[in-house]
C-alpha cells in the first residue's frame, strides 16, 4: 500500500479506530490484574500493540479532527507527568483493590485515574510551566538540536 492510500485510509476511518481501540484499552485494563499469568506472561505488550492505530493515525492525518480536541490536548501536555506520577499512585492504592469484586475494580481505577490526573495537572501548572519559562528565559536553543544538526551539515 502506497502512502496516499495510507494517508486517505487515515482520513477515512479515524472515528472507528480511535472508538475501537480505546474500548479494547479500557478492556485490557479491566479484565488484566497485574498477578494475572497471561499479563506478567507477556500480555502487556497487548496495550503497546493497541496504541499502534493511534500512532498511525496521528503521523499520517496529524490534523485530525478527533486527534486535536480539548480533552486529547489536555493529556498530551501533561503526558510527561501522568507517565511519572502514575506507577507510585497506582501502586499506594493497591492494597484498596479486592479480588473478583468488579464494583471495586471500578471505583478503585477510576480513583486511580482521577488521581493522577489531579496530580499531573498540579505538576504541570506549579512545576513544569515554570521550569519551561525558566528555560526560555536564560535562553537555550530556540531551534531543537535535530534540526541544527541538518542546517550544519548542509553549509
């Protein structure tokens, strides 16, 4: 498949990948403990396989409309955070989890949701904003350093 036909094929479907693959996510996070056999047995690469459409999506219609909304915007700037506070937050609510009760399953992970999002946003507003301006203002590369490396080695 040629990349125009790629790129339409980005265009023409986004709704449905982007629909599908987020309620298989959800799904593995529900169904999959971290003790369970087939997740510590490999079954986590299912989520890193899952996340592939929405990679493809993204490189190859990045102004997708479904891709450029409030909501997925939000998460993109405080990724870094959510990505550094979750493993601790997830892991201190832990002990609150009880086996084969999926009301509680429910309640623990969306507590475990809320949580970090809370906390990433505090980050992002109280310590990453401002080490950001910092940065700006003593300076630095305002062009990234890939990009400096091509401009050298075409003089």
């Amino acid at each position: 498949m040629d990349g125009g036909r790629l790129r339409e094929l980005g265009r023409t479907c986004p709704s449905f990948t982007l629909g599908a693959t987020l309620i298989l996510l959800r799904a593995v996070a529900l169904f999959f403990d971290a003790s369970d056999f087939v997740w510590r047995r490999g079954g986590f690469v299912a989520t890193d396989l899952l996340c592939t459409p929405l990679m493809g999506l993204a490189v190859l219609s990045p102004s997708q409309p479904l891709l450029s909304q409030g909501a997925l915007r939000w998460v993109g700037r405080r990724s870094y955070g959510i990505y550094v506070y979750h493993l601790p937050i997830f892991l201190a609510l832990e002990p609150w989890k009880r086996k084969h009760d999926w009301l509680n399953l429910f309640a623990i992970s969306m507590l475990r949701l809320s949580v970090t999002l809370v906390v990433a946003g505090l980050s992002y507003r109280y310590l990453e904003r401002p080490i950001l301006r910092l940065k700006k203002w003593f300076g630095g590369p305002q062009v990234p350093l890939a990009e400096r490396a091509a401009l050298a080695s075409v003089h």
